[in-house]
C-alpha cells in the first residue's frame, strides 16, 4: 500500500510549553503556593504515567514536594 504514513500521536510543541508556562506564571502571580502544589500534583501524576520513573530525575527536594518519596534524614 502507498501513500503518507498515518500521523503518530500528538507531540508537545514549543507551543504547548510556551503556553503552559504562561499559565503557571499567570497562578504564581496569584498564589505562589497553589502554584507549588499544582506542579507538585502535575510531577506525582506524570511520575505515575511513567510508572515511577520520572522521581529518579527529579531533585530531593521536588520528590518530597510531589509526595514521591519521604525526606531524608540527616
């Protein structure tokens, strides 16, 4: 069979970011705190969409911030 391949599915474009962070800059000017925990929320439900691979990327502090992981003890 001939012809163009099916399109895959959707990527993000430059687009897509650019307006993500323009609407997290738009909360933050609201409430820097709301804003903490809708990322914190957004990183736990990507980190569950890659069955837990996303947290070994993510800084100690971003992984306690999402609930990924307890604090560590010093």
């Amino acid at each position: 069979m001939t012809g163009a391949d099916p399109a895959g599915p959707a990527t993000a474009t430059d687009d897509d970011a650019a307006e993500l962070v323009a609407q997290l800059r738009a909360l933050a000017g609201a409430d820097p705190t709301e804003v903490r925990q809708v990322v914190a929320e957004v990183l736990a439900a990507l980190d569950r969409a890659a069955g837990g691979a996303l947290r070994e990327h993510l800084p100690e502090t971003i992984r306690v911030d999402a609930g990924l992981e307890a604090p560590s003890r010093i």
